[in-house]
C-alpha cells in the first residue's frame, strides 16, 4: 500500500529548497477558527460588513468586533504539533521558509524563524492614517477600541480585503517561491489571492507540491502528492520517517 507520509519524507529529504505555505489549517487544532466551511468565521462575520478597508473606514468600530474576536482566540492559543514539526524542519535545513496567511504568529512561538507574514500580523495595531505601528496588548486587557495619537481608530496589522499585500513580504514570498523546488501547502483552501498564486508558480518553476488538507483544493489537482488529513496528524507522521533517514 502507497505510504504517504514515507513518499512526502522522501520528497522534503531530496529536494534543495522546500518551503511551507500555511493557512488557517494549521490553526484549527491550536483553537482557532478556519473561515470557510461550517463555522467559519467568515458565517458568524460576513467579510464584506467586517473584514473590507472600505467597512473598516466606514465603520471601524464594527471591525473591531472582529478584530476582537480573533484577538481573544490568538492570546489563548498555543501552537500545535504541526508548527512544531515545521519549526524543527527549519533548524535542520529540511525547509527554508515558511509563507503563512495566518495573522496569529503560532509558526514564530513555535519556534520558526523565516516566517512571510503574508496576510500582516495581529500582534501589531497600525493607522492607516499617519503609519504609526505599536505592539498589540493583550487582547482581553483592551477595555476601549484604541485610537492612534493622530485621532484616527487604530486597526490590527493584518491584510483587509481591498488592501495591498505589505511589501516585504510580498518581495520576500516572490524570492522564496522562485527559488522553491518542493511546496508544502498546509490546511489553505487556496481561494484567496495572491497567495493562491504561489503553488502555480511553484509548479510552473518544475517544483513539486505535497498538499495536506482534509478537503480538495484547487491545489490538489497539481499536487505530486496529495494528504487527506489534518496536520498535525500529518506532518509527525512525514516526521517519524524524516527522523529514520536523517
Ligand atoms: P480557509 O478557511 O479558506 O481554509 C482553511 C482550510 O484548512 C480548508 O481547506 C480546510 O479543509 C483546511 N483544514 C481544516 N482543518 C484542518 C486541519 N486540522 N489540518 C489541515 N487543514 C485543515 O483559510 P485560508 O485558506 O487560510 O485572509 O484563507 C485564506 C485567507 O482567507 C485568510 O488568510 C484570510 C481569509 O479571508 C484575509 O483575511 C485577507
Ligand atoms: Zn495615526
């Protein structure tokens, strides 16, 4: 029978230059919820009235019912199995890289270092006013929406629709995908763009796609290897067959 965590070992072991794109996945057994699918996020905030920066300007003070409610989730959370695993990958140079669409900065407390925050950070607030950045309070210690010292509603650093990918790291998520030979694409349904972009650069490159996710994807289609399961189930089985060889 077709060993799949044995195959994906092999293939993250041959490669150069594997890297991981993350997605809110590999949050969901840390606690926090995907938004596609069933209790989403996306069902209890309808992203067009909560996660625009046209509802943002409009209303910022509705956003925050949002921005609190994932600010709660990320304070309490700790990272899993699956952050776990990719972090040891990156000290032993068995992944360089990891792009993550996620704003709860799990892979960085697990211990990864060259982390692409590709959608922003929660741990920051920002105005999108006059640019001023500070490090965010504890979620649950903020007893008022806060305001930046130019009179503006201050907002998480994080990616609304209708922004721009921040520059660095769209700069750095381009460097590591056109250097990329093997992509781990983990618990993202791939429908958001740009991001969803970068498994089709991969493969247009000549790269190989491991993907790990419970459902289809689009980037199932294009995956040299396909793992139906969640992740941190997942990559601890790759692992215990990286630990044989390695
Ligand atoms: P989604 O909620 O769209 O997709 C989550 C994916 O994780 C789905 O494909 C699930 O099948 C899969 N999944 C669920 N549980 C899993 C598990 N235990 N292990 C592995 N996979 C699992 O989240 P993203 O793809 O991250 O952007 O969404 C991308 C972007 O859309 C987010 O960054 C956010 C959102 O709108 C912005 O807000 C700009
Ligand atoms: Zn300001």
């Amino acid at each position: 029978m077709k060993n799949v965590y044995r195959e994906a070992s092999a293939l993250i072991s041959e490669s150069e230059y594997a890297i991981a794109l993350t997605g809110a996945g590999i949050s969901a057994e840390s606690g926090l919820d995907t938004f596609r699918g069933g209790g989403g996020l996306w069902e209890k905030f309808k992203p067009e009235e909560y996660a625009t920066i046209s509802a943002f300007r409009q209303n910022p003070k509705k956003c925050w019912d949002l921005f609190f409610a994932i600010g709660d989730i990320i304070d309490k959370a700790k990272p899993n199995l699956a952050h776990e695993v990719l972090a040891e990958w990156e000290t032993k140079g068995l992944i360089k890289s990891v792009i993550t669409q996620n704003v709860d900065s799990l892979h960085q407390r697990a211990g990864s270092k060259n982390v692409v925050e590709f959608h922003g950070s929660h741990a920051k607030l920002h105005c999108i006013s006059c640019g001023y950045e500070m490090d965010s309070p504890s979620f649950e210690t903020i007893k008022e929406i806060p305001n930046c010292k130019c009179g503006n509603v201050l907002k998480p650093a994080v990616v609304l629709f209708g922004e721009a990918i921040p520059h660095t790291a769209l700069i750095a998520s381009e460097r590591e995908t056109s250097r990329c030979d093997c992509l781990l694409v983990i618990g993202t349904s791939a429908q958001v763009a740009p991001a969803s972009f970068i498994p089709f650069t991969v493969m247009s490159n000549g790269g190989k796609i491991i993907e790990i996710n419970p459902e289809a994807t689009p980037v199932s289609n294009i995956s040299s290897l396909v793992i139906r399961g969640s992740s941190s189930e997942a990559l601890p089985g790759i692992n215990s067959y990286i630990r044989r060889e390695n």
